[in-house]
C-alpha cells in the first residue's frame, strides 16, 4: 500500500493562492479490468476514499484545501509451501487529483521517481529493505507509455524475511495523477507478466 498522505497538497505547494472559499481537488477512481484481475488470480479488496482537508496561510489570509483521494487494492493467495497459502501478492492502483491552478499541477507527485514512490510503500509486507533496481521497461497504461521499473528487496511477512520483487509506474491522465504498484515473492515464476497485464488494465475513472 502506498502511504497516500505523503502524496497530497501541502503549503509549499499552493504558492500564490488566495481567497476565502475553499479548493477542492476530487480524484476520479481508478482499477484494474475485472476480468485481467481474475485471469491473473487476484481479488479485490475494494477501493478506499481518502478525504484531507488542509489549511495554508498565504500572504497572511488563511486558504483551506480539501483534496480526495484512492485506493483500490486487490490480493492473490500465494502457495509458499512450509509456511502455507498466504494473500502475498499485492496490486494496488492509487488516483491522487493533479491540482492544477493556473495551468500547472500543484500536487508534488507529479515530480516523483519510481524510486522515490517505492520508498512509499507500505504494506502488509510490513516495510521493504535492501531495495535495489533491476529493470526497467515502458508498458501502455491508459494511453501513454509508462515507465515501469522493477526493484528487488527484501519483506518482512509474518515474521518471517520474503525476497519480493516490486514493480512501480505512474502517468498523468486527465485530472489525475494514476500509480500502480504490485508486489510478489520472487519464487513466484511468472508472475511479472500477470502485474504487467494489470498495469495495462487499469481504468481510469473506474466505479469505486
């Protein structure tokens, strides 16, 4: 999961504005096809609306934002032999609202790497370490050609350590800035292709 706070407006990003009505900034939902998600044997866990409202002081006026964001996750129960079938693999598809005033995007993700948003990642894996790049590739998602890079590192589950591999794109679509990211161990054969047919999947807006 990625941690969607740290994704959101913040005062250094608001600069010159003023006024006392609040801004709102309202992501569309965003998913993977149904149908990719079950051929590829994940499940969704549904889409999660996040709603932060934030004050700045501009110029000595107070200004309030309220900016909404999603989250729409799906799991895939993992054969691990010893340790038995747990939902290891992990996908999740994050719209966060571009914020743009006077023709430019206020909101600082637009500016991050894959290797900044990986640094986000916060999951049932309980935190990643030793995180490195393995690759990297473009992939279609929503109509532009994405940068997909793929990290190595190593997951806590369970109390126990899991090598996993993490696959990390995000683009620009309409009014929204859209991130995937999936997630899985990497004795898992295959699995790649599967999270890269979900990258290509993904709609946007979607039904929450």
């Amino acid at each position: 999961m990625l941690a969607v706070a740290a994704l959101l407006l913040t005062s250094g990003c608001i600069g010159f504005l003023t006024g006392q009505e609040a801004l709102t900034f309202d992501a569309e939902p965003a998913a993977t096809d149904a149908t990719a998600a079950s051929n590829a044997g994940y499940s969704t866990n549904g889409t999660e609306t996040f709603h932060v409202n934030h004050t700045v002081s501009v110029g000595g006026q107070e200004r309030n934002i309220s900016v909404s964001n999603h989250m729409t996750t799906y799991q895939k129960a993992i054969d691990l032999g010893f340790f038995g079938e747990a939902k290891l693999g992990m996908f999740s598809v994050i719209s966060t609202p571009a914020a743009e005033v006077g023709g430019e995007a206020r909101n600082p993700i637009k500016d991050y790497s894959n290797d900044r948003l990986v640094k986000l990642v916060d999951s049932q894996y309980q935190g990643l370490r030793d995180v490195e790049v393995v690759s990297s590739r473009n992939v279609q998602m929503l109509g532009e050609q994405s940068n997909v890079t793929k990290y190595s590192a190593t997951a806590q589950f369970g109390g126990e350590e899991v090598d996993v591999y993490v696959h990390v794109t995000k683009v620009r679509h309409e009014e929204d800035f859209v991130v995937a990211i999936g997630m899985y161990p990497q004795q898992l054969d295959g699995e790649e292709e599967n999270i890269l047919e979900l990258i290509r999947a993904v709609e946007h807006p979607s039904e929450a």
